[in-house]
C-alpha cells in the first residue's frame, strides 16, 4: 500500500494556511472571535507556521452547546486559530484518503452530499426491482406488465458513532496511509485535544472530525465490497443501506456487519435503528421517506421544520431575530420540500410564518 511522506511542509505553507482562514471564516467573518483574529491576520497565521514548524503548537479548548435538530447534539466549538489548522491538515490530506472511498460514500465530499445519495437510491431501486431477464419477460407475458421481484432493504445505524471512535484504532487507520511524522504529530495533536483519557470519540463540530469519521467507516465500506460482494450499499456517514431479495439473507449479512463492527472498529450498531424490511413499504433515508418513483418528507421533518418556523417567530418578536432571517429560512426550508412532492407542505410552511401564532 503506497503511503504519502513530505506532506508537513505543504500543510505549514503560508498560502495553505492563509486558504485553510478563509475557508474557516465562510459565512461567520462577523463573529467577535474570528474578528480579534482578523485585526492581525497576517502575523497570527505566521504565529500558527511557526508553532506547526517547531512543534510547539498546542490545541486550544473547546466551547460546547446543545443543538436540537433532529435529536440533541452536544457540539464542541473549537477557537479560530484551531479551525484554521483543521482546514489546513485537511486541504492536504482529504485528497489523499478521498480517492481510497468508495463511489456510494456521500457524506462530507466534494461532489456529494444528501441530494446525490437520495438519486443514487433511486437508481438502486430501479436496477434492483428490473433485471433484464425481467424485462424480457415482461415483454413476452402481457399479464405480467409490472413484473418484479420484491426487495428487501436493511437499513443501519450506528449507536453513538462520533462518541464511539475509538482514537487508537482510527490513528492506525490514517497511519497506513501518512507515514510523515510530524503530519502524525499534528493528528494526534488533535486527537489528544478531546477525551485523551478515555481515548473515545471526537468533536462534531471539527472539520477533521468529518474526514475521520469517513475515514474509520471506509473500513466498513471495503469490507461491505470485498468481502462480502454487496453491489447494492449506500452510506451516509453512520446512516447505511443494503438491498436483497431476501429477508434471510439480509439478516445474516446484518449478524456479519455487527461481527465486524465490534471486533474491527470497536463500534456497536444501533439496537432500535437496525431493521431489514421490504423497500416498497418507503425508506426513511436523509429527512425524507424515499418510493421506487417518488419520495416525500418525513412527518418528523416536518413537524421540526413547523417547530423552528414558531421558534423564530417568537425570538423576532423578542428583537433576537430579523423578519428577514425568517424569510430566508423559510426559502430554504421550501427548496428543501421541493425535492418530494410536498406542494401542500410547502404551503404549510408559508401558511406557518404568516399566521399570528
């Protein structure tokens, strides 16, 4: 396996470093933090070179907050400084792991992402339901005109993943492919900044943190292909799909994936969110509830989606929000609608900002 050495200099490079603080301050250049760091850009980002070429750079606290979105997330803020360094660590090393995921890995890469998953399972369903033998037969028996075999889907989730990932098994991981030393220093620099005594999990407010967890789970993604042969499996970071003809064999390949969970990644798959079922019934899969032909949003998107749009309401009344931001939102969320059929829905959500409520 080739492993990539001389990287370090290209990470402390005053224009990777001066790209990765641009980077970090897309869409939050007013923020108190990012602006004390502004006032004397220049010589801060030559502060952080220097540090990260003598090794002297230390990882900064953490400021933490609870996010309920589609259920509570404590996230961990790291300073500015240190987002500038998670995007430059990352600028180099991304690439190099980018190339080793397989096609349907869609979270947290360049080209990817939720919309492009939700397409790629359409395809799935549509391969998967008519093969060309089916085809032919359909053609020659006229009473079978909607001829397919039913399919069955397991559908996965892993219990408390970033809180999971276990940091010695995951430096292993990226050691097999980076052998320069002070590229590991600087890795486990940042490992070491959040539980360093128990060893387990890492912040999911790190840009790193997303390259890491995809990194970890690509392990399972090369055991899902090589091993065992599965051309129909979809992963969305910890959220993943196979498909089957038959519900046997699915909850067999569920008893080798937990197998290979436990005892590779020290990882456990979630008890309640591991289910295999027939695909025609709907696919709940990245907020909405995915058909063979259509998809629509999830009632408990929706109802979230509702219970924001009166959140905001209430804190514009309370002077803590613009009318303005609440518009934007609501063009959002309604673009978002826009890719199932959700007309009424849409409406809902218009009907939801006008009301006096």
């Amino acid at each position: 396996m080739k492993t990539f050495n001389n990287l370090f200099d290209k990470v402390a490079d005053f224009g990777n470093l001066f790209e990765a603080h641009r980077d970090a301050r897309k869409g939050k250049k007013y923020d108190s933090e990012i602006l004390v760091f502004e006032f004397n850009a220049e010589e801060n980002l030559l502060k952080l070179k220097e540090q990260l070429g003598k090794q002297t750079y230390r990882h900064g606290g953490y400021r933490e907050f609870i996010v309920n979105d589609s259920k509570k997330r404590r996230i961990q803020a790291a300073p500015f400084r240190d987002r500038v360094i998670h995007h430059a660590l990352c600028n180099i090393i991304e690439p190099i792991f980018d190339q080793t995921f397989i096609f349907d890995s869609y979270a947290c890469r360049k080209e990817k992402g939720t919309h492009k998953a939700l397409k790629r399972l359409k395809e799935f369903l549509r391969s998967f339901a008519f093969s060309e033998r089916e085809r032919e037969r359909e053609r020659e028996r006229e009473r079978e005109q909607n001829a397919c075999r039913e399919i069955y889907c397991l559908q996965c989730d892993i219990s408390k993943y970033f809180d999971s990932i276990n940091h010695k098994i995951l430096f292993d991981i990226l050691q097999k492919k980076i052998s320069d030393k002070k590229v590991l220093w600087l890795i486990k620099e940042i490992l070491d900044s959040n539980n360093k005594e128990s060893g387990k999990g890492i912040p999911i407010g790190n840009l790193t943190s997303q390259l890491f967890a995809n990194v970890y789970l690509n392990e399972l993604d090369q055991f899902m292909k090589r091993d065992l042969k599965r051309r129909y499996y979809i992963r969305y970071m910890d959220d993943f799909l196979i498909f089957g003809d038959s519900k046997r064999e699915l909850w067999l390949i569920k008893a080798q994936i937990a197998g290979f969970l436990k005892t590779r990644l020290d990882l456990t798959l979630h008890p309640k969110k591991a289910n295999v079922f027939l695909a025609t019934r709907g696919i709940e899969f990245l907020g909405y509830k995915v058909f063979g032909d259509y998809r629509i949003l999830r009632q408990s998107t929706v109802k979230r989606i509702i219970k924001k749009i009166r959140r905001y309401k209430k804190e514009i009344r309370n002077g803590t929000k613009t009318k303005e931001k609440l518009a934007l939102s609501i063009q959002s969320w309604k673009a978002y609608a826009g890719f199932a059929r959700s007309w009424h829905t849409a409406r809902r959500f218009s009907k939801t900002a006008a009301s006096k409520k």
